[in-house]
C-alpha cells in the first residue's frame, strides 16, 4: 500500500470507529488495491454525521412519526365541475391547458428508478410489454403518447426520464435499441437519482461484498434533487418548460398532457398538484390527502390512525376519501427552488431482503432498513397545491406485481376496458359475455386516440367487433 493509500486507510478508520462503522474494514486485508480504493472512495461519500442522525431518527425507530395536529379533509376539484362558476373556469382551465402544451411549456417526466422487487422482472420495469395486443412495453407506451400529444399540439413535448445507478445503463441501452421509439434523442433526457446505504436493523450500513456497500436508490423523492443535479432543470429552462407532468413508470394509463389538471394548476398559481382518485375501502393502499394544521399533506395509508381512515360523513362515504395516485404537475420553477433553498424531504423506513454480506464475508439475505424519500412530501412545501379528481379506470392502472392485485393481469383488464369505454361513448358497441364482462381484446393506440374524445373523429376507421376478436386501432 503507498503511503496515501495507508494514511487515507487509518484517517477513515478513526473515523469510521467513531461513528460505529469500522466494519466496513473488515476485509481490508483480502482486498487488492484496486478494491481498497474504490471502497475508501465509497465509504468517503459517506456523510457520517448525518448517518447518526438517521440511525437514531429511523432506521432504529420502527414506527412511523405520529401524526401532528389535527386532520381535516383536503378540498379539491371533483371530476365535473359544481357549479356553473366552476364550469366557466374548468372550460377556462381546458383552454389554457391546452394553449401552455402548445406553447411547449409542458415536459413529461416519469420516474423509473425503482427497482421493481414485486414485479420480479429482470431489467428496468419500463420494458415490461403490457399493451393487451401488440404487448408494447410500458417505455413504447409512454413515448407514442408523447409524440402523438406533439402532433396534436403542435409542438415537441421533452420527456425526462429518471433511473437510478442500479438501471440507468440497461434504460439507456433499451432507448438507443429502440430507436428513441420514434423520438428525437435530444427530446429524451436520460438521468439518474442518488442512493441511500442501507442499513442493519440495529444501525450499521451493510457491505453489498467485501469491497462495497450495499445502497438503493433514495426513493421517488430523489427526483427533486436529481432533477436539478443532473441539469434537467437548467435543460427544461432553455426550452422555455414551466411545468412538469410528473407520472410513474407502471401506469400504462397514464394521461401525460391533461389540459384541464394543467389548466387549473396554473390558474390558481399552484406550485405543486396532484390528482387523486376516490378510495376504493377506509384502508386502501394509497396515501390519503389531508389537512395538517392547514396545510395539505399526502399521509400513507400505514400512517393513517384507523379511527380516521373510517370516519364517515352523512352519507356514510369517507370523510378521508381522496387517494393519491402519484400523478403531479410540478413548477420547474419550485423544483429549482427547492435546491437553491436546501432542502430536504424526510426519510421512510421499510424493511426488505437485502441481499449483503455478513460478518464472515458470506452473502445473506435476511431483512435490511431500507431509507428512502417520497415525491409527495414536497407537497406542503409548495405554497399553493391543488388536487383534481380523476376516475380511476380511466387514468390509474398500477402494475406493481406479476398476479394478483394491482397486477399485469389488472393492468391490461383496464386498458381493454378504457378502450371498450371510449369506443362505447362514441355510440360503438363492444360485444359483451352473458355476465356484463368484455368478450373482445381491444387495444388503441395513442397515435389514434389520446381520449374519448379523439374517437368520434375516427368512426369510419373502426371495424365491426365480434365476440372474440383482436382488434387494434392503430
Ligand atoms: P414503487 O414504490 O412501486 O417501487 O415505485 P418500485 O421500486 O418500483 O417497486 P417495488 O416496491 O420494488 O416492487 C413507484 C414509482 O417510483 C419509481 C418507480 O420506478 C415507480 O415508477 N421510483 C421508486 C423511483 O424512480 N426511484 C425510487 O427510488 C423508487
């Protein structure tokens, strides 16, 4: 070992000591030089003073924070308008909406940085083929919406798209394979967030082998920091974007542009929005927008005390009925000053098999602390913050696992469905089985239609569907 190597070696191990971490030396002796470097450079980044606060305040915390102050229902914009106050300025909304798109005003960005555990399939979860027809990938489905929406608009609508170190290379390979999808490459902005160690239950950060630690990435929450970080902010402001449509990577039916969410968001000069679907059950698991001595907060459901997930109204529905679909519209301008401020989000604590290594240097997977920061806690640090009502089959199809709920299987049940819908509202008939269910495989692509109302325009291009058919407008 050179004589920097060594004095680096025992600077970092009183230091390490002092903070209880010196078994991140423990293979020290086993490692070459190559490896002492690249885990001295490691263990470097680490912010060791700000790790003991983490210990203490959450990895060894096992239970969430109590909720503080009193909880009162978020208000927010129904799906229809209440009134005809209300309808003139959703019809004002729509205008708007659509004139900022137009103006290219508007970014897509989808956060693809998790690491898709429950999914268990291997490689970035965007390309995962979900459409019911022409199995396109999730990655396919988003950029056709896009390039449709810039066709219709008129415009080119930038789309940044964020990794993390674990799937930014394999995500980079897969859009250079696929050609952009048909995009400009310089339309696809491709970046990564930042990693948080992960943690033994009783506080120390595991060694993923001998001469690494082990980290995942910080949680959708990271998209803020890395917004600004990787320069997508400072590339957003050249292109004259304010808004970002901030959408996750398993929602095939994610409507990227909705003129009137962007509408209404910028006439009540909001920072920060978000839509919201009504809660299917008191404890469904969605997080649950809220009044928190007056400001609004997005609460996890786990965080939700039962009392009030069950309060009722009158009527008997929920009193906490709005649930959180991960659908935001954020200022570029709030994003970049949440940065410049300093800021930080506060950290969640799950529990999870991490694969690492013990104390004898053998590879283990029992439970790890997982830390990660959550997008919608930046909502209370928007000055002001809207939520739109959207009905779920036509905007929420999440595709977290490969069976079951809120599965592949769902997922496609709903694209079909929504299509089936739009063909139905556009005076179509869609052949059904005895018990009311689809008897048919619809599948359309953004190209033909954004929306409902994109179809009446294309009746003649529609064939008749029989029971049984495969049909895909294209
Ligand atoms: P999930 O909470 O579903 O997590 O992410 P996940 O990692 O994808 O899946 P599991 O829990 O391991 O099964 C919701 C959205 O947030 C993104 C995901 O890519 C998904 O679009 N995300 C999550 C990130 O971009 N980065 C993260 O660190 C975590």
């Amino acid at each position: 070992m050179d004589v920097g190597t060594q004095q680096m070696y025992e600077d970092i191990k009183n230091v390490l000591k002092k903070h209880r971490q010196s078994h991140l030396l423990a293979f020290w002796d086993q490692l070459d030089t190559v490896q002492r470097q690249r885990l001295l450079s490691q263990i470097r980044q680490l912010d060791l003073a700000k790790i003991d606060g983490w210990v203490a305040d959450y990895v060894k915390k096992p239970s969430s924070d109590a909720i503080r102050g009193d909880l009162l229902p978020a208000p927010f914009y129904s799906l229809r308008p209440s009134d005809n106050k209300q309808k003139r300025k959703y019809a004002e909304a729509v205008k708007l909406g659509q004139h900022l798109i137009r103006q290219g005003k508007v970014a897509a960005f989808v956060v693809a940085g998790g690491q898709g555990t429950r999914l268990g399939f291997d490689g970035p979860k965007g390309d995962f083929p979900i459409s019911p027809v022409k199995n396109k990938t999730l990655f396919q489905i988003f950029a056709e919406y896009i390039a449709a929406a810039s066709k219709k608009y008129n415009t080119v609508c930038p789309w940044y798209i964020m990794t993390s170190p674990l799937n930014r290379a394999r995500t980079e390979e897969i859009f250079r394979s696929n050609n952009y999808y048909g995009l400009d490459e310089k339309d696809v902005f491709i970046f990564q967030q930042g990693t948080i160690p992960n943690f033994s239950p009783d506080g120390k950060v595991l060694l993923a082998d001998k001469a690494n630690l082990s980290s995942s990435p910080d949680g959708h929450g990271g998209s803020l920091k890395a917004l600004y970080q990787s320069g997508a902010i400072d590339d957003m402001k050249r292109r004259g974007v304010e808004f970002i449509s901030y959408f996750q990577v398993d929602n095939p039916l994610i409507n990227i542009f909705d003129p009137l969410f962007i509408g209404l968001h910028a006439l009540d000069k909001a920072e920060m929005s978000s839509r919201a679907v009504i809660k299917t059950g008191p404890y469904e698991k969605v997080g649950n927008f809220c009044l928190a001595d007056g400001r609004l907060n997005i609460i996890e459901y786990s965080d939700l005390p039962d009392e009030l997930a069950e309060r009722q109204n009158p009527d008997g529905s929920l009193t906490f009925k709005l649930g959180s679909i991960a659908i935001h519209i954020i200022n570029r301008a709030f994003a970049e000053r949440l940065n410049t401020d300093g800021f930080s989000l506060p950290l969640h604590r799950a529990l999870k098999k991490i694969l690492h290594i013990d104390e004898h240097g053998e590879p283990v997977e029992p439970n790890g602390v997982k830390l990660e920061t959550f997008v919608f806690d930046a909502v209370p640090l928007a000055s002001k913050s809207i939520i739109l009502e959207t009905l779920r089959p036509e905007e929420f199809a999440p595709t977290k696992n490969a069976a079951g709920v809120d599965s592949v299987v769902t997922a496609r049940k709903m694209m079909v469905a929504r299509a089936a819908s739009w063909l139905e509202s556009a005076g179509l008939t869609v052949p059904k089985k005895p018990d009311g269910s689809i008897d048919c495989v619809i599948e359309i692509a953004p190209g033909f239609a954004l929306g409902k109302e994109d179809i009446k325009e294309k009746l003649n291009q529609i064939p008749q569907i029989n029971p049984d058919d495969e049909i895909y407008l294209t």
